[in-house]
C-alpha cells in the first residue's frame, strides 16, 4: 500500500512540474521561431515576415495573431521582431497564474566577403 501511495504521489509530482514548467518551455519554442523569422527577415519584407510568423503559430495552435508582432527592418537590412503574450498555468480548468511574456530578437544581414 505504501508503494502505491508514493508512486501516486510521484506521479502527481511529475504532472504538475509539466503543468508548471510548459509556460516557459513555450517561450523557449516562441523565442526560437522568433529569432528564425529575424534571420528570415533579413532577406524578405516586414509584410513577408509578419506572415511567416502568423503562418507559423498557425500550424503550431498558438493563438498569437500578426497584430502581436513588432517587426521593424531599416534600411541596412536589420530586422528587429517583438512579442507580446500572456500564458496560464492551468489545473483543472481553474487558471492558478497568468503570465506575461515579451520576447525579442534581432538579426542583420550577413554578406560573404569571399
């Protein structure tokens, strides 16, 4: 019986750091296709970019529409991308926090100098 009981308890502890640590695992993803879409940038337009990036939270189910995006490029092809977002820790339907992430990324254009 005590086997059972600290396997269960084992278990719920594993559940709930997957519920707890998912946010941030997220943001780590987002940054990631952040900083892809800066490199993308580099070569395309804002509007190219813009699209790309709602394009992509698309097909991953994320509901960040083109509006949540900064995407600023100047004249010297650097390309600066921003986003705004809120995320929930949520446990049985019952939201225990919400959190609000920022995430930047900025890439300029390589040239090769061969």
């Amino acid at each position: 019986m005590k086997q059972i009981f600290a396997i269960a308890i084992m278990v719920l502890s594993v559940w709930l750091g997957i519920v707890f640590v998912r946010p941030y695992w997220d943001r780590h993803l987002l940054q990631l296709d952040i900083e892809e879409a800066a490199i993308y940038g580099t070569k395309k337009s804002e509007g190219e970019v813009r699209r790309f990036l709602v394009n992509k939270m698309k097909k991953k189910g994320r509901d960040i529409t083109g509006d949540n995006f900064l995407v600023v490029k100047n004249d010297r092809n650097t390309v600066y991308v921003k986003v705004s977002y809120s995320d929930e820790v949520k446990i049985a339907g019952r939201t225990l926090k919400k959190l609000r992430f920022t995430l930047e990324a900025e890439e300029k254009e390589v040239k090769n100098g061969f």
